[in-house]
C-alpha cells in the first residue's frame, strides 16, 4: 500500500529541460541572454573592467583595452579617481568571482581559462599594490 502511495505522488525533482529553461530564463532576466552577450571568461572581465573605468580619467575604449594594458588602465583610473586600493582590489575581487560564476553557467569556463583569468586579476592586483606603494610619501623627521 504505501509503495503506491509513493508512486502516485508527483516527483519534486524538475526535469533537465525544465532546469534549463530555468536558467535561460534568469540569464535572459539578468540581461545575459542573446548572441551578443559575452560568455568567455576575459573578454566579460575586460568589459566589467571597461565599465568600471570608463570617463574622461582614462579615456578608453573597450576595443583598446586588452590583458596586456588592463592593468595600466586600472592604475591610472585609480590614480586620477583616489580611489584607495583596498576598496579597488576587492571590488575586482568581487567582479572576478561574478566573472567566474556567470562562465561557469554558460558553460565556458574551462580549466586552463579560469587560471588565465585569476593571472590576469593578479598582475592587475600586483600593478595596483606597487602603484600605492609609490604614492606613499616617505615621512620626514622634523626636529
């Protein structure tokens, strides 16, 4: 008797179709739906990056920025702006990490790109470290 009350119950667990219509429904909401939305991990870095630096400071175009000069462009950007460091690096902290997810659900993020892109938040980390390291006047003693 109970095994047919099992049986005639509902399964709760959705169907994979169902699960990705779900998610292509909460990408299309998220804006992220479409074949003009980014789904490789650095290029969707580097326009978060373009996105947060874009203005008169830097001046720059998403086309010209690239892995080689992103770094250049963040510290120059946080120079101009004041932004302190810390709050810098954990805002691009946080964006590497949106980066990550968002590649993982596309179901792009391989292996050897999620470190290409950790590398990348790293030397921009390292650039923007030595840059406050340098903006640091060296205290005078003064008698």
């Amino acid at each position: 008797m109970k095994w047919s009350l099992v049986m005639k119950q509902p399964t709760s667990l959705p169907s994979a179709f169902k699960v990705a219509a779900e998610i292509d429904a909460a990408l299309a909401q998220a804006g992220l739906a479409g074949p003009q939305v980014e789904r490789e991990a650095i290029p969707m870095y580097l326009s978060m990056l373009h996105e947060l630096i874009d203005g008169p400071e830097t001046n720059v175009q998403l086309s010209e920025l690239n892995k080689s000069n992103v770094a250049e462009f963040i510290v120059l950007w946080m120079t101009r702006k004041q932004v302190p460091v810390g709050l810098l690096v954990d805002t691009l902290t946080e964006q590497v990490n949106e980066v990550i997810e968002l590649s993982r659900v596309h179901g792009t993020l391989q292996d050897f790109k999620r470190r290409e892109l950790i590398n990348l938040h790293r030397t921009i980390v390292d650039a923007l470290q030595r840059q406050s390291v340098l903006l640091v006047k060296p205290q005078t003693k003064t008698s």
